[in-house]
C-alpha cells in the first residue's frame, strides 16, 4: 500500500483571482438585471462585455496584490538550481580568465601592431 499523500497547498493567488472573477461577474449581471436603468445606460456593444472586462480587472488586480503561496516542499529544488547556476557563471569566469592575455601582453601586442601598421 502506497503511503498517503499531503494535499498540495491552494495557491493563494489562483483562488483569489478566479473567486474575484465570480463575484464580479455575479455582482454586474445583478446589477444589470435588478437596478432599473443600469441597463439602458450602456450602448448595447458594451453591455456584455462590461462583466468580462470588470471581472478581468479586478481579478488581475487581485492576482497582483495576494501573496504567493509558500512552497517549502520546492526549497530543495530552487536550492539545487541555484548551485547550478553558481557553478556555472564561476565556470565561465575561470575560462575568462584563463583565456585573456595578460594586461603587459595585451600592451606589448598593440604596441606590436602600431609598429607594422603602415603609415596613413
């Protein structure tokens, strides 16, 4: 028998979104049925997309101010994709190293090519 599993955590800013995106969208049609002459203030074109683009809205809104759920089964992994990314960037520093002249030689070289260079 497999041993049993913790339930992955609700991402706060997936569940927030989407229940501002219900609310809204419930709250603008009740409006637009129930309040006399909401209705008629709106061009027809607009009626049935100011729900959409209200909910949109504030769902953005909502996604953007939550906080992010915290992960801490996932620290192991940001931890070892960190050390890469160490390790590389140290790796290509050490070939940069290795790879340029040094600073007497890169002198001596261009002072080298200006002798050859023919006179302009």
């Amino acid at each position: 028998m497999t041993p049993p599993v913790a339930p992955a955590p609700v991402e706060t800013k997936t569940a927030g979104s989407s229940g501002v995106t219900v609310f809204v969208v419930l709250a603008l049609w009740a409006v637009f049925t129930f309040v006399p002459g909401a209705k008629e203030a709106l061009p027809a074109d607009l009626q049935g997309l100011v729900p959409g683009i209200g909910a949109w809205l504030l769902a953005t809104f909502a996604g953007y101010e939550l906080p992010h759920t915290p992960r801490p089964d996932l620290a192991g992994v940001k931890d070892a994709a960190l050390r890469r990314l160490e390790a590389a960037a140290a790796e290509q520093e050490q070939q940069v190293a290795v790879n340029a002249p040094a600073p007497r030689a890169r002198r001596a070289k261009a002072a080298e090519v200006q002798e050859e260079a023919p006179p302009a």
